[in-house]
C-alpha cells in the first residue's frame, strides 16, 4: 500500500482496475476438539489484470499460510484449528480481502462438533448408539467397551458411571463386565432365560436319542448359564451355555439319552440351567415297558412291605387285627398277580391260623406243599417258613421239636440265612434263656452282610430289656439304636446307657448326636441331654438349629462346662426375647468368656433391663467397657446400634472415641436373598479405595458415606455381579449426640452438601481445600471437586476469602469452563498481570464481555503489550461487542488490520467519541485508496483526517486520487474536498499535476470566483499552459483575468480514458469559402488518460470532428465521441494579440460596425511594425 501512495503523492496514478471474483463466498468448518483443517481461498482477475492484496482474519482459529498476494489467479491457503474450543461450541467470524479490486469479506463458522467414533454401523455419538453397536456387532461393542476410548467417551462427567466401569473389569470374564456395566447403568435390562415349558416325557426309547432345548433370553446381552446334569441316562451334555450359543434371542441345547441305561417304567432326569441370578429345573422323564427285572423289584418291594408291617406290629405302631388285614391284603396282592406266589399263600395261611380259620388254614398249607414240591425245594427260607407256619398250625410240640431240629439242620449246615435265625429264635427256648447269645448271633449275622430291620428289631429287644449289653459302640450298635429310635421304642434305661457310652467320645458325632436326639424326645432323660449339649460343645457347634438343646440344658441348669455362652452362641439372634434368667444370673459375674454373640447378649440385657431389676447394675460397666472396645474399633451392627443408642452420649465420648464414630454412624446393614452371593463390594465414586464385606446368612454389614456408592456383589464363582434384588438398612444411632467425629469419608459427605447447595453453603473455601488434599480421591473426583471449587469461587461463595489457592491448580487439567472461570476472577478482582499468560495459552472465547473489555483497557496502557498480537484480536472482540474505550480506540487504530467495513466502524466510533487521534483514520483511508473505493465515506475520513497531524504524502496522494477520478474516469467528487485543496493551495502546498488540472476544471464551471480563487486558478493556469498543458476551458477565465495570448488561437479538444489506448481524431473546418478536407490524426497525450488536440479557427469557422479509441477489446476502434465547434463573439475572448485583433475585425464587420473594424485595422498594424522594430531575427 505504501508503494502506492507514493506513487500517487508524486503524481502517477493507473486508469485500469482489476476486476475481481472470490470464488467461496462462506466458509463452514467441522471439527473436532484438537483437530485441525486446511483450506483455500480463491481470488481470480476477471479482466486479466494483476491483483494486489492482503488477508486478516478476525479470529486466531483461521490462520494464512501466507496473507498477502500478487497475481491474476491467487491462491490462499489457510488453517482452521480447534485449539482452546469446546464440543459444541461455535466460533463466528470474518475474513477479509483488502485488493486492489476492491474489498471483500467472507463470513466463516467453525463449528465444534460433538466427538464420535467410527463403527460398522455408522458414528457412535452416545449409548443408544452404542446399544445398538451390541444389537448389531456384539463383538465390536465389546472391543469398544474394552477400549481405553470408552471412558474418556461415554463416562467423562460421570462419576459414578466411572466407577462402575472400573469395578466392573475386575471381571475376568469380558463379555459379564460389559452386561453388568449396563444393567448397572440402567440402560439395558438384565438378561432373564426361560424356556416354554419344563418338562419332557419320552416313551419306550430302546436306541440312543439326541434331542435340544430352546433357551431363550429376555433381551440381547450376555448370558452364562451353568448345566448341571442328573440322570445317569443323559450324556455328552455341555455344562455351560455362553453368550456366543445364542442366535438372536435363542440357543439350543442338545442333550442326548442313552437307552442302555434305562430301565423298565419311569426313568427320571433333570437338566438345571443357572446364572447368577435364576435357576431354571427341566425335567426329562423316559417312560420304558416294565421286564422281569421290574417284577422282581415289585416282589422285593411287596416284600419289604410284609416285613415293616411286622414290625409296626411288634413294636406297637399299629395293633394285632391292624398288622392281620395289612397281612391279608399284601397278600392278596402278590396272588393277584401270580396265583401260585408261595410267598402270598403262606402269608394267607399264617393270616387264617392268627384268625383261627383252621380250615382256610389247611388249605394254604396244602397249596403251599403242592408248590414247594413243584419248586423242589430249592428255596429253604421258603421251605422253612412253611414248616414254622405247620408247627402253629398243628399246636403239637413233638411235632414243633421236630420241625426245629430241621430247620437248625438247615441253619448249621450252610443255610445261615436271617430268616432261618428268625424262626429259631421263637421255636428254640435257648435264646430266650440267653439274651446275650441271642445278641450275639445277631451281630454275628450283621457282620455277615444281614441288614434286616427284623434283626435289628430283636436286638434292640434285647438291649430295651437288658441295657448292660450295650458295651460299645460299632456300626451294629448304631444300627440298632437307630433303629430303636426311629421306632420309638427306647426306655430310660437304654437311653442312659446309649449316652454314657457316647459321652465318652470327646469328638462330636453327628450319628451319635442324631441318636441322642431322638433319644431325649422319647425319654427327657437329664443324662441324654447332659450328653447333646456336651457334644455341641465339644464339637464347637453353633448353628442356631442346636439352640433348642442348649436352651433346655440352660433350662435344666445342667452343670456343663460353657453350656451357658454355647447357649449364646447358637441363640436365634433375630428378636430379643427374655433369656432364661439363669443366664443372666450366670453372665452377672463376667462375659469374658463369651466370644462370640456378645453384642447380642448384651443388647438383649439392654432391651429387657426392666425385668432384671437389681440385676443390671452388675452388667453396667462391662456393657460400657464392651460398647466402649466396640466403638474404638468402629463397629456396628444390629445390635451394637441397640446397645449405642441406649448408651452414649456426648459425655460418654472421651478420648479416641469420637475419631471412631464415622465408622458406626455410617454402617449400613445389606440383605441379599441370592444365596450364590458371597461378598459386598463398595467403592464410593470420590475415591480409589474398594471395601469388601463378606455375606454371612445373607446378610453384610458395609459402611457407605456419599450418596450413590457403587455397590457390587461377588457370587461363589468370583463374578461381579449388579444385584438390585437386595435390602439396605441404615443402622442410625438414636442417641443425642454432638460429638460425630470426623474423617476424611465424612468430609466427603460434608463436601457433598456443599457441592450440592453451595448458596447454602458459603464460606467453606478451607473445608473444600482439605477435601482436595484427601489422599485417596480417585483422579476424577479431585478433578471435578477442583471445578467446583473455581466455580465457587468465582460465584462469590468464597465471601471474598481469594487467595493464591486457585492459581495453584494446573489450568492444563481444568475443563475450558474452569478455566475461563479462573480468568474471569483474576479480571474482577483486577488481578491483570496473573491473567494474561493464561489467556495468551487458553484463548479468550466465552469471556464475558464486559470482563474481556475490562481487561482489554487495563493492558493497553502498557507499553509492553504494543503490537500484541493476542491483544489485538482482544480489543478488536471487544469492540465488536461495544466496547469504545478510548484507549482502545486508539490501540486498535494503530495496530489492529482489518476489512475496510470494520476499520470504518471504528472510525465512526472514534469520531463519535471526539478522540483526537487520526492514526485509524489515516490507515482507513491508505486502505481505501488501495482498494480503489469511491464511496462517499473516504471523503468523510479526509475531511476528519486533516483535522489532526496529517502526512503531506498521503495528502497529495490523495488529491492525486481523487482528482484522478474525477477529471479522467469521471467519479463526481464533494465541493467539500475542492474546498479543502483550494485551502491547501492557498496555504502553498504542492500538489500533483492531475489536482492541478481538476481543480481548475472546477473552478472553470462557477460563475463566480472569490479573489483567492481568481488568483489560485491564474497561477495554475499559467503553470500549467508553460508545462504545455492546455484546456479549452482555460478561455473561461478570461472574463477575470487575461489567459495566456498562445491559447486564444486554438480550440483544443480533448479527450479522457485509459492512457493504454491510442486515441485518432478526424475533423474538418467549416467557413464562408466552404469546407475544408477531412483530416485524421492521433491526438497526443499531455497527461496519462487525457488525449489533446489543438486546432486554430477564425470567428465564423466551425469545425465537426469525432473520436475513434482503440483497445483490445476493440482493435478496430470505435467512435466514442462526435462534436461540431463554432467560433461565434460568444466564444472569442478579448484579446490582444494578433490572433485576436484579426477575430475582432472579422466579428465587427459582420456586426457593420465598419468604424470599429478601421480602428482594429489600423491596431493591427501598429503592432505589426512595432514587433517588428522591437523583436529582431537571430
């Protein structure tokens, strides 16, 4: 620009302009944070002339690779960057051409776009898209879920989201991370498999068989279900069914049936299906024809029915006609299916001989006979059933010798069978006489293989009647006993030997102890409860299921070491029901022997103080020294909350105490109803630390602080799991109590009320500052408290408390948001110097800007910051949003390039403000001469520019300007500025010869003149008519003053245009003696654009001419004028040369003025011979 205005200032001006076209017309940019762009801009010469010009940008984001150019087809190449910009956010803004075609502005956005990430299916802008990335490619999602985007992604702000995620990968399994992460999140609902039926029923298969079951699941997501197979006949099953089995919604399971392990009749099988959280039980039945085998089982059956039977009968279950028609119908049973049974029609014939149906008697026995000689007598027991049922028939005791003696034949000789011992037994007076051989051989026969409840029936006879033979304890015993038991058929006696024998073993027995139970229901024998409950105790038995026995021996006031805490221990802890009153007489002398249940001892004494009258003052210090060990550990529980709320008060809170009640204060009791839950996992969203709580009977106590812990479940395979079917209870402590203590999780909960209601909450910068300082806060709790605290700060929650404490924090780790809250505090608080380098790094954009233009007025007067590039684009931000602080004004002014829209509204702003600085107008107007403007406004900016210290070099380039388009392209040009050259004229300033020129073309055309105006335009006539440049209008003077003589002899004629053409002119001249020829000539150029020709003509000659202008567009030329010029005393001035004494006669002798024209002849003469006197020839 400045190789222009000196052009102009020393009198060169170019006709031709470039024509330009700027091909984009707006600029729209999408970007991501941290991402940048590249483009170009194209400005191209429509008239293939060169274009000048330059490039700024009102904003930093866009910047040029080079922002000045010089060509016919420029390209300009820029970069968009997102640096210090926000999703979501948009920055508006203009570039502008400063050309020598003129001015152009392009409005741009550069719009933020919200982050995405690339999929299969298109862009993931969120979870929904994400749920349907798992719809659509499960193992994609899963990669993404995986993926360290993931977080940063979807769960930036949330915190409790974040910590999900994290507890969730501690799953080792991926694809149960992901399903319980967004069941946890509540963005899918949790998978549930079902099937459409339970049961299936197959019939006679006889050949292996493979069939499936259709597992469905509610939803899509990731399902393991665990198979557990019963049934021998089901084979090659899988024993789990994973995500990948599902098509769809469905996975078929096969399992396959093994036909040659079924057997005859039903065959039962069961397929359970589990996941953590549901069970489902299939139940698969082949039902097969019965065979052999299975009458062989209903025989053996039947059988075993005869036997219980008879035994409901001996040991008086049932009576004797009870035990007879049983008989008999069992019987008719077996007959029914088989007419020759020899085992029914003995059973018949033993009913009839019970009845004492002699005949129906005989006929059995003879039937009986028959069949056993078709046998032949190959099954003896039959053989000597049928004999023993003779002997009661025949009531002859020769006879019954006889038959005794066969059958102890049968017996010794091989035939050692129950049965046959049996018979002996109530045939043979032996064994009456000798309980203890009896006893004997039974054992004998047990030790053999003999497992017959018949047996055992006798034996326990015998021990019932004499106890003493029980001596010890082998599995015959146990077997006898039990069965004694379970026939109720036990007698004190038997029940004290049993349990001084069993006493003796110090280990506990589950047998033993089973025995003894059943024992003491039946007996409520002291001794066989003595026994129980040292047994429990021996064996360290606590289950709640031996409470009752303890409980009686405590009600027994039996005298065994630790009944009274195993009494304790086994207790059902759920109510608070009176204990027995002994164990409160017992425990008045110490509890240090109870380790476990204390607590619940303790707040059952508590609850039933009333009761005990007296009683309690003996408890009351050790319940206060319990609760006292309780609290300093921190523990609570359902019960130690009883005793804590009966107990302490702030003056109970001495010492330590008080630093442990977070602890108890903040336990919560979880109940879960899954039994495959294990272990409570929490971990609060503000910290690193994970607490883990075991399930003990379904129930974990946890110590929760902040609201919405995460809490997981692990199952007994290790998973964790999201539970929502679980039971959380507050142990609140209801004691009036001031003294709460604290700790760093407490201080997160009072962090929490202020970050909740911090209006509510003003002044607690110090308890904020010790919260950020917790050790362990997780990363993004610290950093989102650091937020919070900027933002409380900077709404005035501090109560004026600013310090240093802010600029402490790492602006780098802050969100934009923060970041700019920062700045905006340090301007408010007028804090100048801490805040520039922070803008100079983040940027200025979302300031507000009211503080933006604060801050802008404070930097501006430090020399340091002149030419500030930051600084600059600050201002000019400010500007365009109101700001006209003077300073600015004149800051702006002097550095800040831009559009020539721009700078003129800043030029307006500065003269609506009365600012004396001429800095933004001088630039505006270098600016606009550069772009070729004719617009009123830069007469406007001249007027005011030369009311304050000016450069003569760009007022004489701009008079050269505008008088350049004024008097040769013809741009009309405000009086004002003839006025202000007439000024600068009169004042002697030199200006261009094309000034010259206009100025007097304009003066030519009043029809008055001041003085100072005749003498300006008669000076600069004769300067210009002695550099040979000369106008017909020049003659117009001549009424005020003489015109040089040389013109006043020649019309000229001129023309005005590209100085680039070649201009012809072609005339004739018309007198009284006629025309002259046409002549054409090239008119001569006196000055760039203006084209002269000069020609002389006497009153009355009239001359036609026209002008023919060549160019490229038109070689040939083309006729762009046609004038005709007559000479007429309108047009001849007085003069006095020879030129004009000549004219004067001619007009005068046309006028008949002869006398006048004598006079002029005879001047001419004078002046003819004087000339030549004077004027000699060299």
């Amino acid at each position: 620009m400045k190789t222009l205005i000196d052009k102009l200032a020393a009198g060169v001006s170019t006709y031709e302009m470039p024509d330009a076209e700027v091909l984009e017309n707006r600029i729209a940019v999408e970007l991501e944070t941290g991402d940048y762009k590249r483009g170009e801009l194209n400005i191209k010469s429509k008239n293939n002339l060169p274009i000048k010009g330059v490039v700024f940008s009102t904003d930093n984001h866009i910047t040029f690779e080079n922002n000045q150019f010089n060509g016919i087809n420029n390209v300009i190449r820029y970069s968009v960057s997102s640096k210090n910009l926000e999703q979501g956010q948009i920055c508006n803004g203009t570039i502008s051409m400063v050309t020598t075609a003129g001015g152009f502005d392009i409005p741009f956005a550069i719009t933020i776009k919200k982050r995405e990430l690339e999929s299969t299916i298109g862009m993931i802008g969120g979870f929904n898209d994400f749920l349907r990335l798992i719809n659509e490619s499960y193992d994609e999602a899963l990669i993404l879920f995986l993926s360290k985007e993931f977080k940063e992604f979807f769960l930036k702000n949330d915190s409790f989201g974040s910590t999900l995620y994290d507890m969730v990968l501690h799953n080792s399994n991926r694809g149960i991370a992901m399903e319980e992460f967004l069941v946890g999140m509540g963005l899918k609902k949790r998978v549930a498999i079902s099937t459409k039926e339970n049961y299936r029923e197959y019939s006679n298969i006889k050949e292996n068989y493979a069939d499936t079951i259709n597992l469905e699941r509610s939803c899509l997501g990731y399902a393991e279900i665990n198979v557990t197979v019963e049934g021998d006949f089901l084979y090659n099953c899988k024993s789990q069914v994973k995500g990948d089995d599902f098509n769809g919604k469905v996975a078929e399971y096969e399992f396959y049936i093994n036909a040659a392990r079924l057997h005859g009749g039903s065959n039962h099988g069961r397929l359970i299906f589990e996941t953590t959280n549901e069970t489902i039980v299939y139940d698969i039945v082949v039902v097969n024809e019965k065979d052999e085998i299975n009458d062989y089982i209903e025989e053996k059956k039947n059988n075993i029915g005869l036997i219980k039977n008879y035994l409901d009968f001996r040991t008086g279950v049932i009576d004797g006609k009870k035990w007879i028609n049983k008989m008999s119908k069992m019987a008719q049973e077996r007959l029914e299916k088989n007419e020759d049974d020899l085992v029914g029609i003995l059973v018949k014939a033993q009913v009839a001989i019970a009845e004492n149906k002699t005949e129906e008697a005989t006929s059995y026995l003879d039937r009986a006979s028959k069949q056993m000689a078709i046998k032949d007598k190959n099954n003896v027991e039959e053989y000597c059933y049928y004999l023993y049922l003779k002997t009661l028939h025949k009531n002859n005791p020769n006879y019954t010798n006889e038959i005794k003696a066969e059958i102890k034949k049968y017996f010794e000789s091989g035939h050692d069978t129950w049965q046959l011992l049996w018979l002996l037994f109530y045939m043979d007076e032996r064994y009456d006489e000798n309980p203890s051989l009896k006893y004997t051989m039974i054992k004998r026969m047990f030790g053999e293989g003999c497992f017959s409840p018949v047996m055992y029936f006798e034996a326990a006879n015998i021990l019932i009647n004499q106890p003493e033979l029980l001596r010890i304890l082998n599995s015959f015993e146990i077997q006898v006993l039990n069965f004694a038991a379970k026939y109720k058929i036990v007698t004190k006696d038997l029940a004290k030997q049993t349990a001084e024998l069993m006493i003796k073993d110090k280990a506990y027995n589950e047998g033993y102890f089973n025995i003894l139970a059943r024992f003491y229901e039946q007996t409520k024998e002291e001794e066989v409860l003595t026994c129980i409950c040292t047994m429990i105790i021996n064996g360290n038995k606590l289950d709640h299921s031996y409470s009752k026995w303890l409980t009686e021996g405590v009600r027994e006031e039996l005298r065994i070491t630790n009944l009274y805490e195993y009494y304790i221990y086994t207790i059902n802890t759920s109510n608070y029901k009176p204990l027995e009153k002994s164990a409160y007489k017992y425990f008045s002398y110490g509890t240090d022997t109870l380790m476990y249940n204390k607590d619940y001892f303790y707040a059952n004494l508590l609850t039933n103080i009333s009761m005990l009258e007296d009683e309690y003052l003996k408890f009351r210090d050790g319940v206060e020294k319990y609760a006292t060990e309780q609290l300093l550990k921190g523990n609570n529980n359902d019960h130690l909350r009883l005793i804590y709320s009966k107990l302490i008060t702030d003056d109970f809170l001495v010492g330590n105490m008080q630093q442990a009640m977070p602890q108890v204060l903040n336990t919560y009791k979880i109940t879960v109803k899954n039994e495959k839950i294990k272990t409570v996992v929490v971990r609060h969203k503000e910290t690193e630390n994970i607490i883990t709580s075991t399930v003990n009977n379904g129930v974990a106590y946890v110590r929760l602080y902040t609201k919405n812990p995460v809490i997981l479940f692990m199952d007994n395979k290790g998973r964790f799991i999201w539970e929502s079917d679980y039971q959380i209870k507050h142990l609140k402590i209801e004691a009036s109590i001031t003294k709460k203590g604290s700790s760093n999780l407490t201080k997160l909960v009072e962090t929490e009320k202020i970050l909740e209601h911090p209006n509510m909450y003003k002044g607690k910068v110090q308890e904020l500052k010790e919260t950020v300082e917790i050790p362990e806060l997780s990363k993004q709790y610290r950093d989102s408290l650091k937020e919070f605290i900027v933002d409380y700060y900077y709404k005035g929650y501090d109560l004026g408390e600013m310090d240093i404490y802010i600029m402490q924090f790492n602006l780098a780790e802050l969100s934009k948001v923060s970041r700019k809250k920062i700045m905006e505090i340090l301007i408010e608080r007028n804090l100048m110097e801490m805040v520039y380098p922070h803008i100079a790094k983040y940027g200025y954009e979302s300031i507000k800007v009211s503080l933006l233009e604060k801050l802008c007025v404070e930097l501006v007067k430090e020399p340091e910051f002149d030419k500030n590039e930051i600084l600059i684009e600050m201002c000019a931000e400010s500007f365009r949003n109101g700001c006209r602080d003077e300073n600015v004004l004149k800051f702006l002014g002097k550095y800040y390039d831009s559009g020539s829209l721009e700078l003129y509204q800043m030029f307006l702003a500065v003269q609506s403000r009365n600012i004396n600085d001429n800095t933004l107008a001088e630039k505006l107007l270098v600016q606009l001469i550069f772009e070729g403007s004719v617009d009123k406004s830069i007469y406007e900016i001249y007027e005011e520019y030369i009311k304050g210290p000016t450069s003569s070099v760009i007022r004489k380039a701009f008079y050269t300007y505008v008088s350049y388009n004024y008097f040769i392209k013809k741009v009309q040009c405000p009086e004002r500025v003839w006025e202000i050259v007439e000024q600068e004229l009169e004042n002697g300033f030199d200006v261009t010869l094309i000034t010259k020129i206009a100025f007097v073309e304009v003066m030519s055309q009043k029809d008055k003149l001041t003085e100072n105006q005749i003498k300006i335009t008669k000076d600069l006539i004769d300067t210009l008519v002695k550099s040979n440049v000369n106008f017909e209008f020049y003659k117009k003077f001549n009424k005020w003053y003489k015109i040089p003589f040389n013109l006043l002899d020649k019309t000229i004629i001129d023309f005005r245009t590209n100085p680039k053409h070649r201009v012809d002119i072609t005339y004739e001249i018309k007198n009284q003696e006629g025309k002259t020829g046409k002549v054409t000539e090239e008119m001569g150029s006196i000055y760039p654009g203006i084209f002269s020709k000069e020609v002389i003509m006497f009153y009355g000659e009239e001359i036609d001419y026209s002008i023919k202008e060549y160019s490229n567009e038109y070689p040939e030329g083309k006729v762009v004028d046609n004038y005709s010029v007559r000479i007429s005393e309108k047009n001849a001035y007085n003069d006095e040369s020879r030129f004009g004494i000549i004219n004067s006669m001619m007009i005068c002798k046309a006028l008949g003025e002869d006398d006048a024209a004598r006079d002029m002849m005879q001047t001419y003469e004078l002046c003819k011979e004087a000339g030549r006197k004077l004027f000699r020839l060299l």
